[in-house]
C-alpha cells in the first residue's frame, strides 16, 4: 500500500465518521456528498476506475440531491 493509498484511506475513514456524527440533516447531506467523492478518489487509487466511476454519479452527486430534495419535500408540507 502506497502512502497516497493510506492517506486516500485515512481521509475516506474520518469523513465517514463525520457523516455519522453529524446530526442536522442538511449538513449531513453536504458530508456524505465529501464522503462519497473521498470514497471514489479511493477507488480510482486502488485501481478500480469503473467503481469510482459509479461512486461519483451515485455517492458524490445522487445520493446528497436526494436528501436535499426529501429535506425540501419535509419543510414544504410542514408549512
């Protein structure tokens, strides 16, 4: 394993934890969105350019536009 790879790593591992521990939601949204690009920088190092590639659509740009859309849904039927 490369020092590039266990940075890669390090990096993937605190922004997961940060996704856990943060608490309101829309920021939660913009940490998993850092989380999922960390995680496919990761996977375009360990040489798996079709897994970051899907990690990219899926975990750096899908994912948070549903919770941010779900999070507007929420407050436009709470009011």
């Amino acid at each position: 394993m490369t020092n590039l790879q266990l940075v890669a790593l390090l990096v993937v591992a605190l922004t997961g934890s940060a996704t856990a521990l943060t608490r309101e939601p829309l920021r939660q949204a913009a940490v998993a969105g850092i989380f999922g690009l960390a995680l496919a920088a990761l996977f375009m190092l360990v040489q798996a350019p079709d897994v970051a590639l899907s990690q990219i659509g899926v975990g750096g740009i899908a994912l948070p536009a549903m919770i941010l859309l779900a999070l507007a849904k929420i407050r436009e039927h709470g009011e």
